[in-house]
C-alpha cells in the first residue's frame, strides 16, 4: 500500500515504522522536520509539505497533538486537503473531543475523500508489534476500505459507530487508566512504611484483584521509578494524561455527566506537573504521589 503518514511524535513515529517493516510504501511528514530522519533512514520518503504527503499516497494516517494541530495540518495553502484528494482516505488516529473529528470527516468529504477515526489503544511497544486496539469511528464503507491498513497495526478492531464514536470510546478507555495511576499512588503511600522491595510489591498489586492490566506492560518501569531509577522513554506522559483528562471532563460537561474522580484526578495530575513531572512517563505519578510529603 502506498501511505502518508502525518506527525511524527511517539505514536505516528512507531506507526511509520511498522508500516515500513510489512512492506508499505510509506512517506512521512511532520511539522518539524528533524523527526523525519530516522523513518527515511528506514525507507521512507520525506515528502516537504503536508499537501505534497497527501499527493504522493494513497491512504493517509494522521497522528497529532490536538484540535489545533488538526486544523493547522488539514487546512491553509500547504495542508493535507490543499490539493485533489478526490478518492483518497484519511484515516485520523489522534485522541481528540469527538466533535473534531465529526468537523474534520464533513471537511474532508466534502473535498471528495474518505475519513476514518481510529483512535487506538496502546502506546508505542505494541504500535511496533501490530498490537494497538483500534477504535473505529466511520460508514460501514469506509471501514471496510480501511481495515487491511488496520489490521496490520491493531490486534483488535471495534467498530464503534460513526465518525465521533471512536473518540468517545477512546476517552472511555483511558479514563479509568488515569484514575488507576493516582489511585496506586495512594495505595503505594500506605504501605510505604512497609518499605518492601519494589519489584515484589509491584508484583503483588498486579496480581490483586485490583490489579490493572497496565501492570503487565509498565510494571518494569514502574518498578524503575520506585527504585530511583531511569524508567527508560516515557510511552505516555504525564501531559498527554492531563490533556486527556481535560478533554473527558469538557465532554462529560457537553453530556450532562458528573465526573468527580476524573476532576479529582486532574488536579492531581497538574500539582505533578506543576513539580517539573509533566514530560515524564504518566506512570510516575503514582511514584510522585507515593513519596509526596505528609506520608508517615
């Protein structure tokens, strides 16, 4: 398949180089060029602006860091719909409120292409594995058009309704991982005077019944963090946790649904980043939570 693939943080970086290495033709573009380096460096073709990325494919993926970014690389004189794009697919994979991506698909259409959400699952370990959970979000058409590039990144695909529905679902998703991280904070905080070995006590909150599945994946680093050592790249920042949770509550506002414990988590979230946390990996704050004065 010939692909585009637009933004290039963590995740598009890991989905650029998956598609590499199961035999697409992949072109990459990204707003600062540097990060475009290692995937040609790979085999991909670095296309110099974003109309120009959306010339050269067929089928293009979008991973970026919000609504703004969206509107920036979509739209103006140099943007992914500048050109004919008539009969191309977009496949839009950022974590954005769903009526962005609602906005974006009647944009894109309109220039007479197809548009798919897909919001996923996983960070960049099973990005590189083919083993993301992909939220789909499009016209049964569209779906069927883009499941073969899909399927060669996710290991399961839902598809959740029209176009906005696999945002909602991929803010369902992650809520309760925020909540889980300052929840293992303060669980870490009480039995802190314990002082038991890192490695066990991680072990044996994953194997609770409270244990989240998460454990499985950042454990390791977890285990880093609480012995006071480099947990390696962060996957997910504190950050983009804390846009993430910013998004859920304007939502759950939009919807009339009362979210106390993803404010409560919020705050928490800020008050870490606020103490230099907010570009480490998401999981530390639990770590931070855990060590933070007033414990005994």
């Amino acid at each position: 398949m010939n692909v585009g693939v637009a933004g290039l943080g963590n995740m598009g970086g890991a989905i650029a180089a998956r598609l590499i290495e199961t035999g697409n033709t992949v072109t990459v573009w990204n707003r600062s060029a540097e990060k475009c380096k290692p995937l040609a460096a790979a085999g991909a073709g670095i296309a110099p602006s974003a109309a120009a990325l959306a010339d050269a494919a067929d089928t293009v993926i979008t991973t970026l860091t919000d609504a703004a970014a969206i509107d920036a690389v979509y739209g103006g004189p140099a943007g992914l719909l500048a050109g004919d794009v008539t009969d191309k697919l977009f496949i839009e994979m950022s974590t954005v409120p769903p009526d962005v991506e609602t906005e974006l698909a009647g944009r894109v259409r309109a220039n007479g292409a197809s548009f798919v959400e897909c919001p996923v699952g996983g960070t960049t370990g099973p990005a590189r594995q083919g083993k993301l959970i992909g939220l789909m979000g499009a016209d049964p058409t569209d779906a069927a058009r883009a499941m073969p590039l899909l399927e060669q990144l996710c290991r399961r695909i839902e598809h959740c309704g029209p176009v906005g529905a696999g945002a909602t679902m991929k803010l369902a998703l992650n809520l309760p991982l925020m909540i889980y991280w300052q929840a293992l904070g303060e669980a870490l905080a009480l039995c802190r005077p314990l002082r038991l070995d890192p490695d066990l006590l991680v072990d044996l909150m994953a194997e609770s019944s409270g244990g989240a599945n998460v454990l499985k994946v950042r454990g390791p680093a977890l285990v880093k963090l609480l012995k006071g050592e480099h947990p390696g790249p962060a996957t997910f920042t504190l950050d983009n946790g804390i846009k993430d949770l910013r998004i859920m509550l304007a939502e759950g506002t939009r919807r009339g649904v009362e979210m106390p414990l993803a404010a409560a988590t919020l705050a928490c979230f800020e008050e870490a980043s606020r103490h230099g946390l907010g570009a480490a990996e998401a999981a530390g704050m639990s770590v931070h939570w855990s060590s933070r004065a007033g414990g005994k």
